[in-house]
C-alpha cells in the first residue's frame, strides 16, 4: 500500500487495475489492456472513415452487446438460466416507445422514458423473481418458465391491435413506430442525437458498462455470485442469502436488459412484438455459449462477430440466418461446451506452456 | 443480553447450543424424537449413533435446513427456531458438510475469499485467506482449481472455509470420511487446535477411533431419541451402545 | 335450461383446454420425468407430427391411421435426434437445453424453406354437438377423452412392461438402476423415442384444428412449460392433475378475458404456484 509520491499517476493506474482485475474475469494483464486500449482506439476513430449506414449498423450491434452482457452476468456468473431475458429488452424498448410517444414534445422527454424503462423492467423482473427464487425452483423451471414469460409477452403484444397506451399506437403485429430517438441535455440546452452522436454515445456507454461490471464481479458480489453458481446450499452455510443475492442479481442485469432495450427503439424509432418472440430470445442465449459463459469478452466477441455475420448471410439468402445459428448452437454445445473464447484462450496457453516445455525437455536434453 | 445465564443449567458454564424438546417428523417417521441438547461454550462433543439415529436430521435442524415439527432450538442464548439458515449463520455457527462442498471450479484462493469477505474486507480479508492457506499448507496451490485438489486437501479446505466466518460454534459432519488413517489423525490435531483456540466443537462421526481422540463427551443418538451421554471411556465401556451398534450393523448386513 | 347450457359449456370448454394442456405437455413431461431433460424442440416435434399427419390424411389414410404416422414419424426423428445429439449430454442438463433450442431453430427454417410458409390442414372430423342454443366441435371433446387415453397408454407401458420396469428404476436412482444392471443408456433412448411418439400424436391430434405453419410450435410450447412446471417430475399424476387444474383455471378466465386472457392465465397461474409448490403437483403426491 506504500503510494510512489514521485510516480502519482502509476500510483493511480494500479489502483484502478486492482479495482478492474481479479480471478473473476479474464484478461488481467498488462498486455490485454493495450489490447484494449487499441480496440476502443478503433471503436472511437474510424466513425471519421466511414458512412453513416455503417455506424448506424455497429450502433445496432453494440447494443445486442450490452443485451449479452446482461446475459453473461446473470447466467455465467449466478448460474441463474435466464432464458427469457429478451423479456425485460422488449419491455425497456416498449415502455420506452410509449413514454417517449406520449413526452413527445416535453423536453427532456426522452430521458424520462428511459429511465422509466429501466425501472419498469426492474419491477417486472423483481416480480418474476421473487416467485422463483423465494419459491427455490429448480434451475430447469427457471429456463422454462423465463422462456415462457417471454412467448407469452410475445403473444400478448401480437393483440395489441387498436391499443393505445398514453399517445402511444401499440399496433399489434405491426409494432410502434415513430419512436423519438435519444434527446440529451434538457430544455434550451436540449439536441437530438444524429447518427454519429448516437453511436458514440451508445460506444462510451458500452466501455462503461464493461468496465462497471468488471468491478462489480471482483468485488466482494463477484465472489458471492460464483459462490451461488457453484454451489447454493455451501454459499447459503457461509451465512450469504441467496434468494436474495439471486433475486438481486436476476433483476439488475434484467434492469441492463431493460436499458439497452431503450436503446434499441430509440435507435430503430420503432419496435415490434418479434423483440419477445423464440428466434430473438435465442440470440443472447447463443452469443454467451459460443462466447464463454463465465467470461464478459466472450460474449462482446461472440455477439458482435455472429450478428455481423448473420446481417451478411441475410443478404444472401433470407432464412438460411437462422439455420446458421441453429447450426452453431449445436455444434458449439456439442464440441466447445464451455464456449469458444475460452477455448481459444486454453488453446494459446497449452502451445505456449508446450512450448515452454519442448524448450526446457531440449535444453534437458543438451545437458544429458 | 447473550451473556444471560441458563436458569436450566446446573453449572455456570454458558450454553452455546441448546434444543428443547426439539422433534422432526416425516410423515409416519420420527426421525428426531423430543431431544434435550447442550452443548456448554468451548466444548468438543462428538455425536454419534448407527445409521438412522437421526444425526444428519439433528444437523439439519439445528443448521435450520429442515424446520422443526415440534421444539425449540437455542443458540448463544437466543431463540433461533424459526431462523433462515443463513442468519443463523450470521449469528456464529458454521458447517462443514458432510460430502465434499468445495466450489469445484473455483481456485483454492476463490474458495477461501468466499466465506471471509462476509466478515472482513480489504487488507484484512487478504490477510486472514493467506493465514487459512498457510494452516492447510496449500498456499503454493492457491491457483489450482479446488476439483483438482486430492480428497484429503479438499477435505482440509473445507474445513477453513468453516473456519473462515470465526465462528462460535463449529459443526462438523463426518470430517475424515474417506481419508487415510494418517489423514484423519492430523484432522484430529487440527480439531483440537481449534477448540483450544476457544472454538466449541459438535462433530457427529462414525469413526469411533477419531472420537477417542479428540472428544471431551459423546452423545449417542438411537432411533431419534437421545441413547445416552457421558466421556468417551464411559460410552466405549457401555454394553448398550454396543448392542444398538450391533444389532444395527446385523439388520443392515441381513 | 340457461343453467345447464352454461354448465355444458363449461365443462366442454374445460375438457378441450384439458385435452390441448395434457396433449402439449405429456411427451415433455416424460422425457423431463425420466431423463430429467427439457427438449427445446418439443414444439418442432409437436409440428412434425402435425405435418407428418397431414401427409398420410392427404394420402389417402384415415385421419387415426394418419395419426399414428404422424407418431411414428415424429418417433422415429426423435430416435435420431437421441442418437445424434442428447446421448452425448445425458449428464449436461442445460446443455441440453441449449443444444435442442438451437435444433428448433434449424427445423423452423427447413420446413419453411422446404413447405413455405403454411401446410395443407385437416378437416375438422365428427361434425358438432348440439344441446339447446349450445353447440361446439365434437372434436375438441374427443381431444380430451384422447388425452385421457394417452395417460391411460403411458401408465400402462410404464406399470406393466419391462421397459417402464427399467424407466422408473432410472427415475428414482439412476446409479442404483445401473448398478442392478439397468442399461440406463437403452431406457433413455427408449424414453426419448417415445416421448417422440406421443409429441407426434399430440401434434396429430391437434392438426384438424390449427393451420399448419413451420413456428407452429412455438403455440404449443408454452401450455408445454406450464403444464410440467406446474405437474413436476412425476409423469401421470402430475402431468395429468396439472392439466386438470390449469384447465380449471383457464376456462372460466377465457370466458370472462378472450382467448388471451385465458393464456395470460395459465402464466400467472403458474408463477403463482411455484412459490409453494416448487415442485409441482408430484412434490404433493410424493410428499411424506
């Protein structure tokens, strides 16, 4: 703890990476934060290189990252299976819809839509917990049951024909539109975001939600929430309450879910009951298994690289998206069950450990 | 207020356990019947009885994994009967389970970390995981994945993580099983080292070689109901016991 | 005469939302019950037997015989599917599950490829049944007695025969089966095909009376989930008593709410329960 007067700011670097690193995630070297450096380096300059049609699309990407952020914590990290997180995206992005419909030409108005979607998703999944994780279901009934509420939302928002809900159409099948896009700042000092604001905005949003969660999961509640992941029964004896820290987690991370739900209808100015449906409710399942489920740059990696290649497979043929995705689910599930980054990541660490022990087996060799 | 004495007690010494009349049934089954426990601050108690006496139930009763048909239970003291688990461990007791419950895939330092943090924080927490990994000896493996410890160091793990939230009252559920005689004869000094650190022990155990070792007094549990109590030379000497014994291992042989 | 048609109804509308629960949920439930695995695709098997079913109709086959193809398809697909893909995670439950949705993805979107986007159906067969100013499909009547005889079919195959001899030792303690000479890796491959079967007759079953489209499933896979939550692992009492009371609850609530009232229903019915039933209706049946 002794502080290097002479060197405050490396003083200060290695405080903020003691914060940032721990056993709980991956990626704690010196290395790996150049790396870093240089990937939100490119994520912040080339907007000044490209079109607009592009950013609007990576901003669209960003936020599915956020939405398997989400996931990666709940489930990776708790062990809860929240199949049905798309659930509480849907219900960000409606109620974001909705209010900002309804706040339209309230300045400011946006903003109040966002935060109502991020606590309207946090009660609706406090509800939803609080039966399951103070009932003490199994985990088999949680995934069912998640799943379920989310089909049912789905079927739900597909009668919404002829429903208004504040100045909001809701549309049955043909979804909201004419959504508001993000307004920041307030009264005089009020401007709409255009595309390329947008995407640095949803951007710094992500390195921040990255990073926040990296604190958050080598803190003491990273440690408690794989202590209940592996083990309930032995974490609850060491005098933690885990529906409790369960309930909390599930509905923090659906509160996420919630938020980058707003995102995305303020990014489309439009959503639809599909948000809720089977297909879209297996997207964050198949970024965090092929990404690594106890990771975070798993699933940022599996996520970003499986929707920019699902956008490129529609524009070959529509339909064969999701053949693909099926495909990958199995196959992954099948040969890579802990996902495929960690797989990568095992891989380089054995050939250079190999490596390291061809190198010393000669130099052996040359003694002998 | 926890300093209270126990009007029901003969001696001064205070009462860290206590369960009054305490019975669990399931369905038809009494698997504990009315039992009347103490167990005085700082002592080292064995629990031991045939398969079936109850002992496991006991535990469970007392952790508050099961919730009691009928009777009390009392801890430092306090009324805690109606208690989640977690709360009464809040309170000062611990469990080693009876089957091995390390976090498999987490490192041996992991494992530690998790039942320190709920009560230290900081240097303090860093400071009392290397002292636990000094005491078992696995400090040059704390990167190893607990699964991939050999079933007597994860044994030993297990029982510093117990020890890791300083409890009161420590509960120890057959901690030897499966290991070597060598084995359960140092788990048997560890044990001692911890009561004489003032930590007031209640071990229930089938290895009665473990009891002579490190028991102060020995309860023995048949058919729910409390047998019999007294020193370890007393209950080794009582033909009673060894006939619930027998007669139990002939029914189960049958 | 009011009172008697309103009980009619009633109870008509009751028995057909007990029928398509049971039907939904009861080769879920066996395969969850014995093997302790959720199929995913349970849907997309429920949608090949509807297809399959729809073929022989088409064919020339009566509508029953037609339906027992539609089994027997789905059966042999779900062989297949075992052999291939469940058998190489029998001790990896979410995997599992995760491994199966990804299987539903793949059959929605050849079936659509292949098929288009809906199927020739079936004629609703048997005509109405009439009482004063009430009518409604006798179909949906026999949908119910049909899922009563389903129950009726899986008990006796799981009391009497050798396979549910092995099927229910496995259940109980899958080690202790193995031990006593089980071959645990026959029992559930066995399970899983005729968990199949009955998914396929289910979907036969339910192919008069919906449009035969590729996400067809994903209708039934809900009334599925509930159905086995609220039942729980015990295959006949469970299953049958949950569709029972869900039934129970989802008729009056369609009556007063529409059709989506009544599936918001069987929903919060369902999240309602866990929180004293964590396992199910089995957990009371099995209870001491």
């Amino acid at each position: 703890m002794t502080e290097d007067v002479t060197d405050e700011s490396t003083g200060r670097i290695a405080r903020v990476r003691d914060l940032l690193e721990g056993q709980n995630t991956l990626g704690n070297s010196t290395k790996f934060w150049y790396g870093f450096l240089v990937v939100v380096g490119v994520v912040f300059v080339y907007p000044l290189f490209t079109n607009p049609y592009i950013l609007k699309v990576n901003t669209n990407y960003f936020i599915w990252i956020l939405l398997a952020l989400s996931l990666a914590v709940v489930w990776g990290y708790t062990g809860i299976f929240n199949f049905g997180q798309t659930a509480f995206f849907g219900v960000g992005g409606y109620t974001f819809g909705i209010v900002g419909i309804t706040l339209i030409d309230v300045t400011g108005g946006t903003n109040v839509a966002i935060v109502a979607a991020v606590v309207v998703a946090a009660i609706a999944s406090a509800l939803l917990g609080y039966f399951m994780f103070y009932g003490e279901i199994s985990g088999l009934y949680v995934a069912i049951l998640t799943l379920a509420v989310a089909l049912t939302g789905n079927l739900i928002l597909t009668r919404t024909t002829n429903t208004t809900i504040g100045a909001a159409e809701l549309g049955g099948n043909n979804g909201i539109t004419g959504i508001p896009s993000l307004t920041l700042g307030a009264g005089p000092m009020s401007f709409k975001l255009g595309i390329t604001v947008q995407y640095y905005l949803v951007a710094a949003l992500l390195v921040a939600t990255y990073l926040g969660l990296r604190i958050l999961l080598n803190s003491y509640y990273g440690y408690v929430l794989l202590a209940i992941r592996e083990d309930e029964d032995r974490t609850r004896m060491f005098g933690y309450d885990v529906r409790n820290l369960k309930l909390i987690s599930f509905s923090l991370t659906a509160s996420l879910a919630g938020f980058a739900g707003a995102l995305y209808a303020a990014w489309g100015n439009f959503i639809d009951p599909s948000i809720m449906g089977l297909t879209l409710a297996s997207l964050p399942i198949i970024w965090v298994t092929v990404g690594g489920r106890d990771t975070l740059i798993g699933p940022i990696v599996a996520a970003y690289a499986l929707q920019s290649m699902s956008t490129k497979l529609s524009t070959v043929g529509s339909g064969y998206t999701n053949i693909f995705l099926g495909a990958v689910f199995v196959l992954v599930v099948l040969f890579f069950p802990d996902g495929l980054i960690p797989a990568i990541v095992n891989w380089w660490e054995d050939r250079k450990q190999g490596a390291a022990e061809s190198d010393s087996r000669r130099s052996a060799e040359v003694d002998a | 207020m926890t300093s209270r004495e126990q009007p029901t007690s003969e001696t001064d010494e205070r009462l860290i356990l206590e369960t009054d009349g305490l019975t669990k049934r399931f369905g038809g089954l009494t698997a504990v019947d009315d039992v009347d426990f103490e167990l005085p601050e700082g002592e080292l108690r064995c629990l031991i009885g045939p398969n079936g006496a109850g002992k496991s139930t006991f535990l469970k009763l007392v952790t508050g994994a099961h919730s009691p048909t009928s009777g009390t239970v009392r801890f430092d003291g306090e009324d805690i009967t109606g208690l989640e688990p977690h709360d009464r461990v809040r309170r000062g007791m611990s469990l080693k389970f009876q089957q091995i419950s390390t976090y498999q895939a987490l490192t041996v330092e992991q494992n530690l970390r998790v039942p320190t943090q709920r009560i230290r924080s900081g240097q303090e927490a860093t400071d009392r995981v290397e002292e636990l990994l000094d005491i078992i000896g696995l400090s040059d493996r704390r990167t190893e994945r607990a699964g991939s410890l050999a079933h007597g160091d994860q044994q030993w793990l297990e029982i510093a993580m117990a020890m890791a939230t300083d409890p009161k009252l420590l509960l120890l559920d057959e901690p030897t099983a499966g290991m070597t005689v060598e084995e359960t004869q140092e788990t048997g000094e560890l044990i001692q080292d911890l009561v004489d650190e003032g930590v007031t022990i209640l071990v229930v155990e089938h290895d009665i070689n473990l009891v002579r070792q490190i028991a102060d007094r020995v309860t023995v549990l048949h058919q729910g109901r409390i047998f019999t109590e007294g020193t370890v030379e007393e209950i080794t000497a009582d033909e009673d016991v060894k006939r619930i014994y027998l007669g139990k291992a002939a029914e189960g042989s049958a | 005469m009011a009172v008697v048609e309103e009980l009619f109804r009633f109870l008509v509308l009751m028995l057909s939302f007990f029928g398509t629960l049971a039907l939904a949920g009861i080769g879920l439930a066996i395969i969850f019950g014995i093997m302790g695995i959720i199929n995913f695709a349970h849907g997309e098997f429920i949608m090949i037997g509807a297809y399959s079913t729809s073929m022989a109709y088409q064919f020339g086959l009566p509508l029953i015989a037609a339906i027992g193809v539609g089994g027997l398809a789905t059966g042999v697909f779900g062989l297949v599917v075992e052999r291939l893909l469940i058998r190489h995670m029998y001790d990896r439950l979410i995997d599992t599950l995760v491994a199966t949705w990804g299987l539903s993805l793949i059959l929605t979107q050849v079936v659509r490829i292949q098929f288009g986007g809906s199927f020739a159906g079936v004629p609703v067969p048997f005509g109405t049944f009439q009482y004063g100013g009430f009518s409604a499909s006798m179909y949906k009547i026999v949908l119910g007695f049909a899922a009563i005889a389903l129950f009726a079919l899986a008990y006796v195959i799981l009391m009497y025969t050798d396979y549910g001899l092995q099927a229910r030792a496995a259940m109980q303690n899958k080690d202790m089966a193995r031990s006593l000479g089980v071959q645990t890796d026959r029992v559930y491959m066995l399970t899983f095909f005729f968990g199949s079967v009955l998914s396929g007759v289910a979907g036969g079953l339910f192919a008069p009376l919906t449009v035969l489209t590729p996400s067809m499933g994903s209708d039934y896979i809900v009334k599925a989930f509930v159905t086995v939550i609220v039942g729980g692992a015990n295959v006949i009492v469970g299953t049958s008593g949950a569709a029972l009371s869900l039934g129970f609850i989802q008729t009056p609530a369609s009556q007063i709410f529409g059709t989506l009232g009544g599936r918001v229903a069987l929903l919060v019915t369902t999240i309602l329960i866990i929180r004293i039933l964590p396992e199910g209706i089995s957990g009371v049946v099995t209870r001491d």
